[in-house]
C-alpha cells in the first residue's frame, strides 16, 4: 500500500464527486414524492419536481463549491456557506470519535462521510461530507492519531473483531417484533371483521393496507440499518459497524455509556433473544443530524442469546446485573397500579450500578452507573400514597432512557432517596479517581 | 434527617392571589354582564358563581401547591420538593449543574420575585423553585454556582 497523502494544511476541497451525492439524496426524496402523487393523476409532466431536483443539485454544487478544510495550528477548520460564512473550528485533542457514513449513493461513487464525535457539542456541522472511500479512512486515522498526540503517520491501530450479527437473524428478529405482532393482531382483526361485515371490506382493506406499509417501512428500515452488525475493539472504545443500503461505522469512546438497556419482546423469551442498547451524552440537536444520516438504531446488540448479552454487559459495564431475581420484585399490593407489570418491576442496586426493570409484554432493564447519574427524583401519586408505594427515577444525561424503580414500598423509597445521593457521590469519586 | 426546608416567598402567594382573582373577575365580569344583559339576569348571576365558586376551589388547590414548595441546601446536593397531588422530591448533586437559570415573568417583577432554575446534563431533571425574593433568588444562585464549580465532575 502506497503511503496515504497527509492532511492538507492548505484549504482543500471535498471529493468532486460529493455534489452528486448531496443532490442525489435530496432528488430521490423529492422524486418518490412526486411518483407517489402523479400516479394518481397521469399524463402530466412533473415540472415541479423536474426544478425541485434542480435546485437540489444546484444546492450541493454550491455548498461543494464553497467549502473547503485543512489541518491547521492543531485543529481541523471547516469553512462553509454561501451567505451566511460558517467557520467551524475543531481543536483535534477535543475529537472524541469519528463516524463514518456511507448513504447508498455514496457507496456506488465510492465516497464516505467523516462525521467528528465532541463531548456535549453541536456536531451537525464538524463533518466531511464527502471524501473518497480511502481518503476517508486515511484521514480518520491519521485525525485520531493527531487527537491523541501520536504523530499522523502511525498506522490505525489494530481492532479485534467481537461479534457479529449475520442478517438472517436480525430479519427474523424483526419479524417477531412487537411491532409485527400488532401489525399481525390488525390483519386478524380485519379477517375477522370482513367475514362478519362483508359490506365493509373497502375500507377495511383500505386502512390495513396503509397501517401495515407504514409497519413494513419502518421495519425493512431497521433491518436495512442493522444488517450484518458487527462490533469490534478498538483502543478507544467499541467499534460499531452495519447496514445493507447504507453503512456506517460508529465508535462508543470508553466511559461514555450513560446507560444499557436490556431489551426482551414478548415472542423473543421462547428464543431466549435479548436485544441491548445504548445511550451516550449527546446533545439533542445531534439526534436530528442522526436522523438525516439515516442511523436509526442505537442498538449494541441488535438481537443475541442471554449469553452474548450477558457478556456483553459485563465488557461494556463490568459487574452489571441486568436479570433480577424476583425478590427483588415490589410489594403484593402494588398490582393495583401496575396490574399487569407487577411481577416483572424489579430493581437491584449495588455501590456501582442500579437496574431497574419494567413492562410485562416487553420487558426492558435499564442499567445504570451509578457514577452517570445527574439526579435522582421521587414521585407519588394519590392512588400511590394510599397504597403507601413510591417511584424513584435516576436521571442521566442520555436522552433514550431513565432509571425508573416504580412502585416500590414507601420505606424502601425513602432508603433509596436517603442512600443513592451518596452512593453515587462515592461512586463518582471512585470513576474519576481511576 | 434534620433538614433546614426553606419555602417560598410568602410574596408569591400574593402574586398567585392577584393573578387569580385578576382572571376570575374578568371571566365574572363577562360572563355575568354578557348573559345578564343576552339572556337574562338569573342566568348571570348563576354562571358568576359558578365561577367564582370555581376560582375559590382553584385558590385552595394553589395554596396548598404554594405550602407545598420547598427546597434544602445540603452538603453536596440540593433537595426541591413540590405538588400537592403527585408529591414530587428531586435531589441533585452540585457538581451535576450545568447552568442556573433565573427567570421573572411581569407579575413576578411586580412583587419582586424570581424563579431559579437548576440545569443538568440529563434532560428530565426538573428542579425549578418558584417565587423565591429577589435577594434571596440571587444568593441561591450565587451559593449554586459557586458550589457547582468547587465540585463539578466531567460527564
């Protein structure tokens, strides 16, 4: 392999190819839109749409044509707009990931998109988008081995693969969903209603149909995003990697997980399949950014055996529990407000981590490090008080999910409210002493 | 657990009494004067103290809500608990706060008060005390602040 061209500390410009790939994606929007909506009314030339696209491509002509970046004083500097001039300005030692997304399009002209990682900030911005496939994994490297103060020419350091999800698994994972479930109760019921009131079978029919393309896009769209998932370790974090339309590649820096949370539906337990998430600090403007890129999952494990995600766990946060013993469930009496959840709401806390358990037909366990936690909440409703049951919440910075202990006995509430304050403190000290 | 609870300013109870009785005698004023003269003066009279049987109701509700409110300085976190209904706790630790918020709305300003509210990095953390003095809302805001800082711990 030939020696990768260095970081450019002169202004230099994306892949020419990049306006393609920006008006690309915006046209093949605007034209399923537009085909959904004239074949209904044939015979008419899409004008509209015809400009649409053009000004799409227009629009990633000029934002190719006036950005430009480089290396510089030890920070990456993006200069864009047309405009409104945005100069985005990135210290490399604040770099504390670089993701990588190759949307469909991308693929085929053998482009991929730089995305940087920073701790609590705005990242919408701080990206190449885009640059040729080899480029892209040159310049990564050589950007984190700058951000961690190695010289830019070290080679990217070694990652070993730790698991792999193939595809037919994940597409049979996704057919038991819940999700399918409902979609599966909806056409039973329209059978159901058919046979009984055949005078009804047009729109009956009518509004099954749209229910389940909705149901079958977003399903096909989370297949299409965990296709052949993979995970890796990397000396900074876990390496994420999957997709089948589009790829992306995503670094979880160590120490940043907020939380994990252990996912079992209804119809994977006779499969003992576990699914586990995810959830970094990350600002909410970035969640839209996600968005646009595609990535609709945060899942580490999209679907695996108790003993992958046990294993799992225990490498992502070690010592963590995340199957509680039923005595650690709530007292008889809370059944009047968690009818059916009642045997499943369990919680579990040691010096380290608190799981908290929830749901009955989908059951999620969402696992805490107790030194993440940014506040911790008691909540009791009249039926509650009455039934002298109380709700602890622990709060982190990741938006997905909470600690949610529900329903315990008031003293054992009281306890967690009196200990955990504390136990956390401890447990900060103890995470930022290491 | 000895814990010094600090409330509210009892001037918050006033601005709570003003906005209240200032919507209830508007709605009574028009409501009153409008079927009174429309339809007839029993109808007014009646749907007049239905509101105001209403707002007296509502008054009681926000009373007990004012009573309510309350926050505590500890070591290392603030406690602030509210609500009459679903009583609510919310501890958080000093070194957690990302920033402080201090808002006053027109009536507050009126009566020389302050919301002082308590940013952290998770989003569903609510920390908000109300109706605080002017004076009393900025030594809060001081004393957090520089508590924050003295222990503020990364992410």
């Amino acid at each position: 392999m030939s020696q990768p061209a260095p970081l450019p500390s002169e202004w230099a410009r994306l892949h020419p190819l990049s306006p393609v790939v920006h008006g690309g994606r915006a046209a093949a929007a605007l034209v399923t839109a537009v085909a959904l909506n004239s074949a209904a009314q044939r015979h008419r030339t899409p004008w509209s749409a015809l400009i649409a696209v053009g000004i799409a491509v227009i629009g990633g002509l000029v934002y190719w044509s006036v950005t430009k970046w480089r290396v510089h004083n030890g920070e990456l500097q993006i200069n864009t707009g047309l405009f409104r001039r945005q100069q985005v300005r990135v210290p490399l030692t604040r770099i504390q990931g670089i993701d990588t997304n190759r949307p469909l399009l991308a693929r085929a002209l053998g482009l991929s998109e730089l995305k940087l990682i920073l701790a609590g900030h705005d990242t919408g911005l701080a990206k190449l988008a885009y640059l040729g496939e080899d480029r892209a994994v040159a310049v990564r490297a050589q950007l984190l081995a700058v951000a961690h103060g190695l010289s830019d020419d070290t080679p990217e350091p070694v990652e070993y693969p730790i698991l792999h999800v193939p595809g037919g698994r994940i597409v049979t994972a996704n057919l038991l969903s819940t999700r399918f479930t409902v979609g599966a109760v909806m056409v039973a019921a329209a059978i159901a209603t058919i046979i009984f009131f055949p005078q009804v079978i047009g729109p009956v029919l009518a509004t099954v149909v749209t229910l389940l393309f909705g149901d079958l896009l977003v399903t096909a769209r989370q297949i299409s995003a965990e296709w052949e998932f993979q995970l890796a370790e990397a000396p900074d974090g876990i390496r994420l990697r999957s997709g089948l339309l589009q790829t992306r590649a995503e670094t979880i820096p160590h120490g940043r997980v907020q939380a994990v949370r252990w996912v079992e539906p209804l119809w994977w337990r006779p499969f003992g399949w576990v699914r586990l998430e995810f959830d970094v600090a990350r600002r909410r403007n970035n969640d839209r950014g996600d968005r646009q890129s595609g990535t609709t999952s945060k899942a580490l494990l999209p679907v695996g055996s108790r003993e992958q995600a046990r294993w799992l766990l225990d490498r992502l946060l070690p010592g963590a529990v995340a199957e509680l013993p039923a005595s650690e469930g709530v007292p008889r009496r809370a059944v009047w407000r968690l009818p059916l959840a009642r045997r499943y709401a369990r919680l579990h806390h040691d010096g380290v981590y608190i799981s908290c358990c929830t749901g009955r037909l989908r059951r999620d366990t969402v696992v805490v490090p107790l030194a993440k936690v940014q506040s911790i909440r008691w909540s009791q409703g009249p039926w509650s008080r009455r039934l002298r049951l109380a709700s602890v919440f622990v709060d982190t910075a990741g938006q997905r999910f909470t600690g949610n202990a529900r329903c315990r006995d008031v003293e054992e509430a009281q306890q967690l409210m009196a200990r955990l304050p504390d136990l956390a403190r401890a447990a900060r000290a103890n995470a930022s002493a290491r | 657990m000895e814990l010094d609870w600090l409330s509210p300013s009892p001037q918050m109870w006033r601005a709570r009494k003003l906005q209240l009785g200032l919507v209830a005698g508007v709605a009574i004023l028009a409501a009153g004067l409008g079927l009174g003269i429309g339809v007839g003066a029993a109808a007014g009279i009646a749907v007049a103290a239905g509101i105001a049987v209403a707002a007296a109701l509502y008054g009681v509700l926000l009373w007990r809500r004012y009573r309510a409110w309350g926050y505590a300085e500890r070591e290392d976190d603030l406690l602030v608990r509210r609500g009459v209904m679903i009583r609510r706790l919310t501890v958080v630790p000093y070194g957690r706060m990302q920033f402080i918020d201090v808002t006053a709305g027109p009536v507050d300003r009126l009566f020389k008060l302050a919301t002082v509210q308590l940013h952290t990095a998770a989003a569903s953390t609510d920390a908000r005390i109300p109706g605080l003095d002017t004076g009393e809302a900025e030594r809060l805001r001081d004393r957090l602040a520089a508590l924050g800082e003295a222990k503020a711990t990364g992410l």
